[in-house]
C-alpha cells in the first residue's frame, strides 16, 4: 500500500491523518518548506493553538479570513480553523485545493441550526430576508439572501431597508445584541456557541473585584447578561484592536482564550485575563477548534488531505449570500 493510500484509510476512519510523525522532526521548518513547496497559504483564526498562529500567513476573524480567502493566489489554500470556515473558502476559491486539518473540527454554533430544519422555518416567514452569521453551514448559506460577521453585522442589518421583515440566523445572542443595537425587531433562530453561553456573571463580578483597574471586554455571542457588565463589546478583530488601542493595562476578556495570545504579543506590557466559566472546567477554549494541532497541520499539507469539495450547487447558491456581506463590508470600508 502506498503511503498515500495509507493516509486516506487513515483519513477514512478519523477524519483526519492518524499517521506517526517523527517526533524528532522540526514542524515550524517542515511546514515552511511545504507551504514554499506546494505554493499554499495558511490561515488560521485567532481561537486556534498559539503554535499554529504563529506559524500561519493569515491570523483573522470570520471576515478577515473570508476575506484572504478570496483573494489569496495561492493553489491551496490550509485553514486552521473549522470546517464552515474551510468550507466559506472553497466557496471563494472554487477552483483551489482546500484542506482542513481535521473534517472534525465542527463548531456548535453552525451544528444548532441544521438546514433541513430552517428551511421549514423559513417557510414560515415567506415575507422576510434571512440573515445569517458566517458562523453556518454552506447549506444554509444557501438558503440565506445576506450573510453577515460579528465585525459586520450592524453594517449589514442597517443595510436592508427598514420596512423589510428580517430572519436572523443562526445565534440568537448575536441576534438579541443586533436587535438592540439597531432597533430592529427579527425572527431570531435559537442557536449559540457552546463557549460564549459558559461565561459566568456571579465569577467575573469577583473578578472584577479582585482587579478594579481591569476593563471586561466581551464578544456579541456572550448573553445578555454578561454582555450588559461589559465595558467594550466587539468581534475578536475588534476586541484585540480595542486593547491595542486603550490607555488601560487589565483587560477580563470573554471569548474563546485563543485571542489572548495574540493580544500578548501585541501589547505584551499589559494584562490580559481570560473570563472565568460557570463550572472549573476549560470552557472558555473550543474543543472544535483545538482539534487542529501542529501535527495535524503537517500531515495536511504533506498528503494535500483532508480536503473540503462541495457541489456545484452549494458553491454557486452560497456564494450569492457572500458576496453580498463582502460588497457591505467593502462599503463601510472594514476590513478583519
């Protein structure tokens, strides 16, 4: 058997190359060479292992990496991320080779709104536009008319005219914060995230106490409740350039602790506390996304396996909802 073949029996059984790597080998080193080798790129999102950030060509949010993907020249393109992001960027990049670390590497967000299930939602609301984070399946990108980011997403609902009814799909924290920050009343579908519905309130009011100079920054995921405590809402893009930017030291930061490690490497003078769950559990890091590990990133590029293929229909009736959130976003001139 070939080791090619090998791999994708090994591919087959665990969605992702279950093979050994020479423990003495250098990732870092490896990985640069096969990305100079195979003319591919590298993008990762803020919530993945500190390693794999490092050594990515891209580090962004939703919209920023939707946004290289669809302009990178590179022949494959790597995402070090979860599979609707890799699948956002086959749709981008139809005719590049996309890969993902670990077919896995799901998000529970994306998982809690099923597109056979919104579609008879949907049927319940034939007058309205369907609005839905990125943060969902490409199925259900084609069923939706505008997709949005939490960077965007006031940008794209303040985009639809005001007499037009709206779905918004599929988180309804982000839905609720939407609603209250343009005075839009939608449908909202009842999805999360399974890390921002874990933050405590009671735990970060101590922690507030315990650090009073400490400024608690929360992405829109988070409830209501939490988001009500926070002194700077924003989408990870925003919440790194808000620490950047501020005169204060402290930071509680209530979002997947992935973004920590780049805001230590860019303010590395200031503190950066990750938001403590409900239980003593590590609930504030996506198990989804941590799938992805150095390993994992090498075999991918080595076998050019596992890869994201989508059809025909689903790249072309997902793309329309896309380009649209791209055309706002490039509009309002915001950038990941």
């Amino acid at each position: 058997m070939t080791a090619l073949a090998t791999a994708a029996t090994a591919l087959n059984k665990n969605g992702y190359l279950d093979l050994e790597v020479d423990p003495s080998l250098d990732l870092v080193a490896e990985i640069q060479r096969l990305k100079k080798e195979k003319n591919a790129v590298i993008l990762a999102h803020y919530y993945q292992e500190s390693e794999i950030q490092d050594v990515a060509d891209y580090i962004g949010d939703s919209l920023g990496l939707s946004q290289q993907a669809a302009k990178t020249e590179a022949d494959i393109i790597v995402f070090a991320g979860v599979h609707f992001m890799a699948e956002t960027a086959k749709i981008l990049s139809p005719h590049k080779k996309v890969l993902l670390p670990d077919l896995k590497a799901g998000c529970s967000l994306a998982d809690s709104c099923p597109a056979p299930l919104f579609r008879k939602f949907k049927e319940k609301y034939p007058d309205h536009v369907v609005v839905s984070y990125i943060n969902c399946t490409a199925e259900l990108k084609t069923l939706t008319d505008i997709c949005c980011t939490s960077t965007n997403a006031v940008h794209v609902i303040n985009s639809i005219p005001e007499d037009q009814k709206i779905i918004f799909a599929p988180d309804i924290n982000l839905g609720r914060y939407l609603v209250k920050k343009t005075g839009r009343d939608m449908v909202l579908w009842n999805g999360s995230c399974m890390v921002h519905e874990i933050f405590s309130a009671e735990k970060i009011a101590k922690l507030r106490a315990r650090y009073p100079k400490a400024l608690f920054i929360a992405h829109p995921e988070c409830e209501t409740h939490i988001l009500d405590q926070a002194d700077f809402i924003g989408s990870t893009t925003g919440l790194l350039k808000f620490t950047i930017a501020s005169e204060a030291t402290e930071f509680i930061v209530a979002t997947e602790a992935g973004i920590l490690h780049q805001m230590e490497k860019s303010s590395p003078h200031k503190t950066f506390i990750p938001a403590p769950p409900e239980n003593n559990c590590a609930c504030n890091e996506c198990p989804h996304m941590k799938r992805n590990t150095m390993e994992k990133l090498y075999l991918c590029m080595q076998y050019e396996l596992p890869e994201i293929e989508l059809p025909q229909r689903i790249i072309e009736e997902g793309r329309l909802c896309i380009d649209r959130m791209l055309d706002v976003s490039a509009k309002a001139g915001l950038v990941g």
